[in-house]
C-alpha cells in the first residue's frame, strides 16, 4: 500500500506491506538513531521516537498508524535538523548535557533517552527529580544507569530556562565528600528528598578529584569520552546500522524440548514457498566442532556443533534459515517439519553425577579436557588445597558451616546478539560482529567453516552492551554458514526472547562453605565446595568456577601463624543439564563467590560476637603477601607464585566507614528503627571484595596468515 510519512518536517512517499512495524519502516530509510532492543513488545524503549511531540516504541507501531501525524528522530536534534547525524557539531542543548556529565558509555540507549528528555522538557522546562526518572524509565538503560542521565536532564533544563550552570570539569573535593556527618545522627528517618525518592540527584557531579593531581591537565578532571558525540547524535555505529545490498535475514529454528534425539528434518515445504529461502537443516551440517571458549588454548571440553542431531536445552538449534525479509524467515520456520525422539531430561544439577541419570554428551566426537568426564555429566572438575586444611579444622576452637545458592540471570545487554557476514572483493569471509572477542572469534569460527584464519576477516563495531555475554562465538556460525550456502550478505540479530532461552546466564551455583576459628576470630582453615551448573554446554565451565575459588576464597587466609601458611581448600565440580547453557558474566565467576563468602562472614561475626569489619580486616590478605592460590592454580596452566604488591583495602574500607557513618550507625539501635513504622527497620551492612583487573599475557600461538 501506499502511505507518506512525514519524518523530521520531510514529506516521505512509501509503498509499504500493511503489516510493516513503523520501526522496520524507519531504518530502511536510514533513520538508524532509532534502535532495536529485539523485545518488540514495548519493553526496552531502545526504539523511541517522538510521535507529535510524545515519546513512544516505534516498535509497537504498524507504519500505517503514522500517516498524517509527526514522526521526530535524534537525527534531527541540534542546529543542523535539515543536516541529522551527517553534522557534528551544532548538538542541542539535551544532547550537549548528555556529552558534559558523561551520560553515556555504550550509547545505544542514547538516542532513545535524549528523546525522551525532550518530549519531557518541551511540556514542563521545571521538572524535578522524581519527573525526570519517570520521564527515563521507559528507557532501559544497562550501562550507565540513570544518575548520569538524570543530571544531563536537569543540567539541560537548567540551560534552558537561562540559568547559569557551573562547567562540569570542575574540581570537587572528595574528602569533604566524605567527611562524616556533623548532624547528629537522625531519629530514623529515611534518606529521602521528600517525594519518596529514595535519592537526590544533584546537577553536577559531587567529586574532586585531589590535591596531588591538581597539577595535571587530565588526571583528576572530567573528561568527554571520545564517541560521546557520535553517540548523542545517534550516527550508525552499531552492527545493525550498517547496510548492505542483497541482504538476507537468518533465523533459528529452536528445539522445544530439552533433551531429544532429532530423527528427520524436512525442509521441503518451507524452501517450496520462496526462492530466496535456504535453510540449513541439522544433522547436516557438522562440518565442525567447536567449543565456544574465549581463552587459548581452550581450557574446556569441545562438545558443541554449528547444527547438531541431538537438541540438549529448550531453544537449542535445530536448523538455520535465510530469506529476503524476516517475516518470510519466520514464516519458513514454522513450515520446516522435525521428528524427535524425545529423551528423559536432566534438569537438576545435584543429580547430574548420580548413577543412571541421563547422559548429556554421548556423542564420540566429544574431546575431553582435562578432568572433564562426559559419561558423568562433568564438564570440568577443580581440585585445590593449600597448606594443610585438616590440620586446621583440627585446631580450630570452632567450625562453622554454611550453604548458599546463587540463582541464574541474564546479561540482557540492550542491544541483542547481531552479526552481518559477507564475502568481500578478496573473497575473504568478512564477520562484522557485535562481540567482545574478535580474535576468537576468527580463531575459533575457521575450522568450524572449514576456512584458513587468513580467509577470515573479523570487524567489531561499537557494541550495545556486554557483560561477558557476548564472549562467545554465539551468533557469528549461524550467518557465516548461511552466507557460504547463499554467496549472500547475512544479518543475523537475535531476539530478546532468544537472548533468554537461546543465549548464555551466569552459572548458577550451589556453594558449601565451612570455616575453622579461633576464639579470638582467627581463620585456621577455610573450605568451598561449589557446584557449577554449565547447562547444556561447557562454556567457560573451568574458567568461572576456577575464578569463583581463586578471588573469593584468596582473600581471608587468616592471621598470625595461619596467616603465613594458610590451610584453604576450593573443589570444584561443574556439571552438565540440560538447561540454558552459561557462560561469561560480569565478574567472570567472582560474584558467585563472594555472595557467599561475605554472607558466611558475615554469619561468622555475629556469631562470635564480633565487629563484621575489624574480623574481616584480621583475616584479609595484606600487601607483600602471596596470592594463595598462584601456587596450586593457574586455569589448567603451570602455577607460578604472585606476591600481592598494593591492597588498598584498608584504607578503602576506613573511607567507606566514614562515608555510610558506620561507626554512628551500625550498633545503635535507636538508628535501626523506622518511626511510625514497627515492622520495619533500616539496614546498614558491609562486603569486601577482590577482582582481577586483567587477563593473563598470551603470546599468540596460531599465525594470522595461516
Ligand atoms: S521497546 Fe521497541 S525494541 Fe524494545
Ligand atoms: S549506555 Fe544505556 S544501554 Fe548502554
């Protein structure tokens, strides 16, 4: 059907489908700013335009809906509206804030905010804190938060409304940030502004950084990051937002059962309906193995295909389809008929070691790694102990036991999993992929495709958002495959219900911690015993669970004798099920341990009567010590002593002190109580913490011109 559209003042002529989502209409003309949160139901805000003046998810919207009203995009924000996003500079006075107070970090939320933030500030230039984050909440951010943006917003209606706002680069004095509080302490009210927030967001930033940098021009000063402007004026940037001729669109189809045999496909009746169509069946095409692992050389078992004849979680892949629009891939999936034999499911990971449960990968290409032992379930199996841990329970005044849980959760970066694979001039296979790993990517994907490394070409454009989850070679085989079969161009961009049922979590894990003591606080020996459930694949199944023991068990060796040979054990087993595979998250493992280890201190202090914090600071790891596990442990590598050179941890917990006024707080009762409100009491608590901040040096292994 035929429609005009106006779109940023310009009258736009259209032939449409009637079913067309207004989000798909705009970025086939190029509005690229709007972008797609894979959700298309109204949940993430990624896709907000200002439709007469309002902000609404384009993609909840068929296109013929916008006939005869006003459709506004970022790219016309700014002084050069008849220009969008081909200017750079000229921004407006919204997208100016956003860059000033560093409201952006992988800025595909952006667009979609600064939109957001002008509907808001064109009906009321005077809004408060609790109207702007309203206002932003329909916009999910997962990188910056809000405190950021909701500065950028008052600072704009600031602006706008004429007043003087002091420059953002200004110095802010962090010690008298943290000074503790020369109020007396309150009765127990909430810290609130008022209106029930529970936070006040001030215009700039309250920070200052410090005397000894005040010399120096960029240390200790805000500074604007690099992209921010090409962010704010939402320019193509993404995977998504590059165009290509040709293209066709992949799809997945997914198992509904987790754990069956696939005993027929056939795609007869879906490659019948159009000609563009071509599906990849399973069964078929396992042209290769591989693990989906970051780090070389693979410390994990290789026990993944591209398309394999046995479904192992609901949503695993079954066959691959591309076709000349989405909607026709869809279509074709549900026209692709597959016979399985379904077999008994093992979906509780304490029973996967038990005798008789059911066998995940029996499949005789499985390589093994290490301890892993498919006929078990067991992906990876870690063993450590430090000192002589018996010994120190057998003299330990007291042993004290714990078991903890920690659940599985999703990365939910805003933008999905997106790749575009084409051949280029040279016929190098080229992968532009939003992805966190380039270079293992290529490493990984050429003996799957059966291609020399030097035939593969890896681009990485700006990523939506992370988190670990997109470590992995999850998307990049499935258009790769297809662009091979086809000699065509191939989007692949995942949904946001298949980034839950078809993507990686963190492992989930059950934790047993047992802890031998002194009267006096001291640890004589301490012990975790962590089940890692990897799901159907043992995607950085070693790797995680080593680092769960590695960062949080290091850090209470214990104090004097013990203090210098310390007696601490981690064993680790990480079992298949056949649930949603996990994988890298945020933290890479350390939060699964230290959720548990901070409570079971805590548990232990209260225990024994003592200050959760002086207990900690006795037992934690001091500068000039040995990182207990360098001698027992290196992810599947030689084991080398590392001296722990700076830990600032005890001045980080005497300036965190003084900033939540612990010492005020923590043991006064009267602090505790919520006036007027006797079933509530307010909570004050405490956690240290060890990270890593970097990866082991690898010299690279495998030549680039193979
Ligand atoms: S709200 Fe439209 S893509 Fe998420
Ligand atoms: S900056 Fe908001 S989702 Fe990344």
């Amino acid at each position: 059907m035929k429609i005009t559209l106006t779109i940023n003042g310009q009258e736009f002529p259209l032939r449409i489908d009637p079913n067309e989502r207004l989000l798909d209409t705009l970025r086939k003309l190029g509005f690229f700013s709007i972008k797609s949160g894979g959700c298309e139901h109204g949940e993430c805000g990624a896709c907000t335009i200002l439709f007469d003046g309002r902000s609404v998810n384009s993609c909840t919207m068929l296109t013929v809906q916008a006939e005869g009203h006003k459709i506004q995009t970022v790219e016309a924000e700014g002084d050069h509206p008849d220009h969008g996003w081909k200017k750079t500079d000229g921004l407006s006075v919204i997208q100016q804030a956003f860059v000033e107070v560093g409201a952006i970090q992988c800025g595909y939320c952006t667009p979609a905010m600064v939109l957001t933030a002008k509907a808001l500030l064109d009906r009321d230039p005077n809004p408060d804190e609790d109207q702007v984050r309203d206002a932003l909440s329909g916009v999910l951010c997962r990188c910056t938060g809000y405190i950021k943006p909701v500065q950028a917003v008052l600072r704009a209606a600031a602006v706008l409304r004429g007043e003087e706002v002091m420059p953002v680069n200004g110095p802010i004095d962090v010690t008298e940030a943290l000074k503790p509080s020369d109020e007396p302490v309150d009765g127990g009210v909430p810290v609130t502004n008022g209106k029930g927030t529970l936070t006040e967001t001030k215009i700039l930033p309250k920070l200052k950084i410090v005397d000894p940098h005040s010399e120096m021009k960029t240390v200790g000063h805000a500074e604007t990051k690099v992209d921010a402007v090409k962010l704010v004026q939402g320019k193509p940037a993404f995977v998504a937002d590059y165009e290509m001729r040709d293209l066709l669109y992949a799809k997945v189809l997914r198992s509904p059962y987790a754990h069956a045999e696939i005993k027929n496909i056939d795609t007869s009746r879906a490659e019948a309906c159009r000609v563009s169509l071509r599906c990849l069946p399973g069964k078929t095409s396992t042209s290769g193995l591989f693990h989906s692992r970051t780090v070389p050389p693979d410390p994990g078992p290789l026990d993944s295909f591209s398309l394999d004849h046995k479904v192992r979680f609901v949503g695993d892949r079954v066959a691959f389809v591309a076709a000349e629009s989405v909607a026709i891939a869809e279509a074709a999936l549900d026209l692709i008929d597959v016979e399985y034999e379904v077999l008994e499911p093992l979906l509780d990971p304490s029973k996967a070691m038990n005798e008789g449960a059911p066998v995940i990968h029996d499949e005789p290409e499985f390589v093994n790694f290490d301890e892993s032992d498919p006929t078990r379930n067991i992906a990876a199996e870690i063993r450590i102990d430090i000192g002589n841990v018996e010994k120190g329970f057998a003299e330990a005044d007291r042993i004290i036991e714990g078991d903890y849980d920690v659940p599985k959760v999703q990365q939910a970066h805003i933008e999905p999993h997106v790749v575009m694979t084409y051949w280029d001039e040279d016929d190098r296979l080229v992968i532009k992929t939003s992805t966190q790993v380039p270079f293992h990517v290529r490493r990984q994907i050429a003996p799957v495709l059966d291609l020399p490394i030097k035939r593969i070409r890896v681009i990485k454009p700006r990523i939506g958002g992370g988190f670990g989850g997109k470590q992995e070679v999850l998307v990049e085989d499935v258009a790769a495959h297809l662009t091979i079969a086809t000699g065509k161009p191939v989007l692949y961009e995942m949904t946001r219900e298949e980034e839950f049922i078809g993507a990686r979590t963190r492992h989930p894990m059950r934790i047993h911690l047992k802890t031998g003591l002194k009267n006096d606080g001291t640890i004589t020996a301490n012990e975790m015993y962590c089940l890692s459930d990897t799901g159907a694949y043992g995607c950085h199944a070693l790797t995680v669970a080593g680092n769960t023991g590695h960062k949080a068990m290091a850090i209470y060796v214990g104090d004097g004798e013990y203090r210098k040979d310390p007696n601490i054990r981690f064993y680790s087993d990480v079992v298949y099920t056949n649930t949603v595979p996990s994988g890298a998250y945020r933290g890479y493992g350390v939060p699964q341990g230290f959720w548990p280890v901070e409570r079971h201190m805590e548990n232990i202090a209260r225990e024994l009567g003592l200050d959760p914090i002086e207990f900690r600071l006795k037992n934690a790891l001091r500068s000039g010590e040995i990182h207990p596990f360098s001698k027992a442990w290196s992810e599947g590598r030689e084991p080398k002593p590392e001296t722990i050179y700076t830990i600032g941890l005890e001045d980080c917990v005497e300036q965190g002190r003084m900033a939540i006024d612990w010492d005020h707080k923590f043991n006064n009762q009267q602090w505790h109580i919520v006036p007027g409100k006797k079933h509530l009491r307010k909570g004050i608590g405490v956690a240290m913490v060890m990270q890593g901040t970097a990866i082991p040096i690898w010299i690279w292994a495998v030549p680039a011109s193979r």
